[in-house]
C-alpha cells in the first residue's frame, strides 16, 4: 500500500510533464499536486472563445492520456480590475460538466 502511495503522485508528474507543450495561448503553473490554467484577456468578448479553445485542447491532451479530471475539485476563479462593470463571468465547461467559480 505504501508503494503505491509514493508512486502515484510520481508518475502523475511525469505523465502530465508535456501538458504545457500541447496548449496554445494559455499561461500554466505546475505545482507538484495542483495545475492553474491562466487564460488572460482584456476583452470578455474575447476571453469565452479563447477559453473554449483551451478547454477543447484539455479534453483532447486528457483523452490522448487516458487521463479524468475530478470535476468536484475544480474550480474557476475570474481575477480582474474594478475597471469591468458590470462583472459578467466567463461559462467554464469541461467534458460537459460545469466547473464551479470559488
């Protein structure tokens, strides 16, 4: 049981080493248990396709890996100015689940 307790996280990491090699567009922190996705823009007309766009591309790199996302334990957050009024966020859809904004 020990074993594979250490192993996990190990091979986690070296499966998910090319994640920023397939994605376009996006800023991404890779921390050893956790993955932030930073996709910017000034323009919220701008920003829900270019989320979309990223969102396809993470449903294709975790399908080509035999990889699932635990949709429970992801979450959205809008960071901005106080210069956008009003706040309007962004629909962030993963596999067809709706990812919760914290």
């Amino acid at each position: 049981m020990l074993q594979g307790l250490i192993l996990e996280p190990g091979l986690f990491l070296w499966h998910r080493n090319d994640l920023p090699l397939n994605m376009q567009v996006v800023k991404m922190v890779l921390l050893p248990d956790d993955t932030n996705i930073l996709v910017i823009d000034k323009d919220m007309d701008v920003l829900q396709p270019k989320w979309n766009r990223v969102i396809k591309q993470l449903e294709i790199w975790f399908q080509n890996n035999n990889l699932l996302i635990n949709n429970k334990k992801t979450m959205a957050k809008l960071f901005h100015s106080n210069k956008i009024s009003p706040l309007v966020r962004i629909h962030v859809v993963f596999n067809n689940s709706e990812i919760a904004y914290t």
